[in-house]
C-alpha cells in the first residue's frame, strides 16, 4: 500500500507497509502514481508528452528497484502475524494512579467531571496505592522498567501520599530489581518550589496543563467562581520548564470549536518558551457547544499545515519546538506489537480509582461495566480484558485500507467505545485528524532532512 500526498512544496510517497518515505520530483510522483495500473510501456506513452522518453524510462527502473529492495509497493506482512498477537501473554507494565478524585479547577470539558468520574469525591489513601504498586510490581513479570502516572483530578490535591508513594516505589525497586518512571500531570494551580524540586528529582516526566492564549485558557480552564487561571499557572509552567532544562516535561493543551485557529495557541506557547509541547482537539458529546464537528476538519487541517510549516521555518533556530502530534519515529518505530495494538489498554496499561478499582484506562473510570476488577484481588474480569486483546488494527474494519493505521495503531478505544458502543470501531473525526498529522509530521522530517529517500 502506498499513499502519495504534497504538502508545504514537497511530492511525498509513504510506503504504509514498510514505513519508508521517499521525497520525489513531479515526474517520478506521476510515474508511482500509475505504476500499478498501467503497463511500464503505457505510462511512457502517458507522460511522454510532459517529460523525455529516457528519464521516464529511468525513473521507472529506479521504481523498480526500490520495490524489490522492499521500500515501495511493500505487502502487509502484519496481517500474518495477527494470530500469534491475538494469544500473545501479556504484562501489566503501567499503572494511571487517580491519586485524587477532585480538582480546585472547573475545566469544561473536563471528562472526569472536576475530578468525580461519575462517582464521589476522594483521594487514594497511602494503603490503596501502596497495593496498586505492590499489583504493578507482581503483574509486570519480567519487565523491568515500569510506569506510573500520579493523575486526577488534581493531585496536587494529595501531595503528601504522592510523595509518600514515590518514596515506597524507590524501596521496592531494590527488593525486587524493578525501576519505576513516575510522572505528574497537573494543572500548575498548587505548584511550588518544592514540588518542583521534588518532582525534578524524582518524576521522570511532567505534564503541565495550559490550552494556550489567555483568553482561550481562561475561558475552558477557570476556577469554580470562574476566574481565570492562566495568570497564576503561566509563571509557574515556566519556571518548571526551565527548571527541567526543557526536557522530560510537555504542556499539554486542548482546543475546541471556540479556538480553530489552535496553531496560534501552540505557536503562543512556543513563544513563551516552552520547547515540549501539545495542543489536542476535544473528544466531546456532539451536543456541547464546544465540540469539534464534520465542518470543521478542512479548517482545523489548515491550521495543522500551518503549524507544521511554521515549524519547519524555526527547525535549527532559538525558536525551535517539539510538536508532540508531530513527533513520529520514521528510522524503525514501535514493536510489531504497538503497531498492532497501541497504548495497551486494559491489557498492559490499567487505571487505579482512590479505592483500588481497576478500569482499562483513565477514560474507561467511572462506566462500571468496564471494571475489571481491584488491585487488592487483582483482576476478575477476565473475558474484559481478553477484548482489549484482541483489539488492534486488523479487529476495526475503518483500520484496515488506512494509510496511518501503524501510527496511530487504531485509534483510543475510549473514543471508539463512546462514540460508537464499541471498542473496536474507531472515532472518525480523530481517525480524519490522525491522516492529516501524519502527513504533517512525515513532511516536517523530509523538509529537515532527517529520514528522506529521494528518487530523482
């Protein structure tokens, strides 16, 4: 399978199968495009009055040798592997901690309802995540490296049992030769020195929340009397990321219907100084005023080549950023299992309620019929997590004749099951954004040189 598209001036021909990327001229764009459906002989008598004989012909033996290098017109050699992946044995190697059920923010079109998750208020006590690592450490077989992500809500909320648990973590890697990559998502409104201090030293990664100009953050992210926050967290985030050496850490933004020019928001951030970042479109009920709709993908896809543009313009300067939606690995990428399977949700990934439940994910917490069961008796619902298995690329019928399905690797199952009752379909407005980030990042990395195959 191979999808050709040109964007920001360059003809670019993506080898879905085999992941190379070749950057080529007008002639050689036209060839591979009739290439499989024409006769080497007609697609000379088709282009020979645009382009000398003899260079077409050229372009067609380079054609020729790229695929029998296995770097164009590839087959899908995935699709054979899919039974082996469906009985694969499976570890669980990173815990969402829901260190609090609560929030001293009112976010909009915050999912966990201000941190209840359709349930009460609460924070995880030091017992509950103590035995949600001990859960990890037990289920993680061999593996070594494990994750844990300090979430909410607001866990800042329950700092001290953060701390607490970082610290019982750091024990329990001695005893039983495991390392644990802690990460704090937070939305800045109690951070300080010494949580900075402390999560330098102990948080592998930080995840700072901010959704970009003043006017569109304060608007979606106010507090519960509805003044803004982006006065209070903006010197905050700042202050982190240079503190971090503008590494290990991204802000993390959303944009909705009220902000489709969202490119000025990253690029805002960018501005402040921030060098880790991602801006991401809502997952909301069609009902909400704010909710992205069909009618908006053309726009919001302009504002992706924008960006995408504007990046490659600041590549090598002071100016230079990370686009996390931007960021894919085109030299060898993930294992032929994340190709299939993605994030590991319900399988490998699981989220910890404040009183020990377990849900596939953070966005699964609170619909009862995904419990899968508690990290004091482990999981019970077996069948449950026997679907996440099986849920890949080759399960979801819109995956299948997608030139992005080894990126994205299906899509958020969380997003398929709400929009669609089913965790093996796939949520098309995301799947159409999906494309259209993938072409921009291919892009950026042909335009800077990085991975590009050229066939002149």
């Amino acid at each position: 399978m191979v999808h050709q598209y040109r964007n920001n001036g360059y003809n670019i021909v993506l080898d879905v199968n085999s992941g190379a990327v070749h950057v080529v001229d007008e002639l050689a764009y036209e060839a591979i495009t009739l290439y499989e459906k024409e006769s080497a002989e007609e697609i000379v008598n088709q282009l020979q009055d645009r382009y000398p004989k003899e260079e077409i012909r050229e372009v067609l033996e380079d054609i020729e040798e790229l695929k029998e290098q296995g770097i164009l017109f590839t087959e899908d050699t995935y699709k054979d592997k899919i039974i082996d992946f469906k009985n694969r044995s499976t570890v669980v190697k990173a815990l969402c901690l829901h260190i609090a059920h609560d929030c001293n923010l009112a976010c909009q079109y915050c999912f966990a309802e201000e941190g209840e998750y359709h349930g009460r208020r609460a924070l995880m006590s030091y017992e509950v995540g103590k035995r949600a690592l001990d859960f990890l450490i037990e289920n993680s077989g061999s593996r070594r490296n494990l994750e844990v992500d300090f979430f909410g809500g607001e866990p800042l909320m329950n700092w001290q049992v953060v701390k607490d648990l970082v610290a019982y973590g750091r024990e329990q890697e001695k005893l039983h030769d495991k390392k644990f990559r802690f990460t704090l998502t937070t939305n800045g409104v109690l951070l300080n020195d010494e949580v900075m201090e402390f999560a330098n030293r102990e948080m592998s990664n930080m995840v700072l929340s901010i959704d970009g100009r003043q006017r569109v953050h304060d608007k979606m992210r106010p507090f519960r009397n509805g003044k803004g926050s982006y006065e209070l967290v903006v010197p905050k985030f700042q202050k982190a990321a240079e503190s971090r050496n503008q590494n290990n850490y991204y802000v993390r933004g959303t944009f909705t219907r009220n902000n489709l020019d969202f490119s000025e928001d990253v690029l805002h951030l960018a501005d402040l100084g921030f060098k880790q970042i991602s801006v991401e479109p809502v997952v909301a009920s069609p009902e909400e005023p704010y909710a992205i709709r069909e009618e908006d993908i053309p726009l919001i896809c302009e504002q992706y080549d924008r960006l995408a543009a504007e990046m490659v313009k600041r590549h090598g300067t002071d100016q230079d950023f990370n686009f996390f939606h931007f960021m894919i690995d085109l030299t060898g990428g993930p294992c032929v299992y994340k190709r299939l399977s993605g994030c590991g949700s319900g399988t490998e990934y699981l989220a910890v309620t404040p009183w020990g439940d377990l849900y596939p994910c953070h966005q699964f917490v609170g619909e009862e019929k995904f419990l899968m069961g508690n990290v004091f008796d482990g999981i019970q619902n077996t069948d449950l997590r026997d679907e996440f298995k099986g849920c890949n690329v080759y399960a979801k019928e819109k995956c299948r004749d997608c030139f992005a399905r080894f990126y994205c690797s299906g899509g958020c199952a969380a997003n398929s099951y709400n929009f669609h009752g089913s965790i093996n379909d796939a949520y098309d407005i995301g799947c159409e954004l999906q494309r259209k980030r993938v072409e921009c990042a291919v892009m950026i990395k042909a335009a800077t040189a990085e991975t590009a195959v050229d066939v002149e």
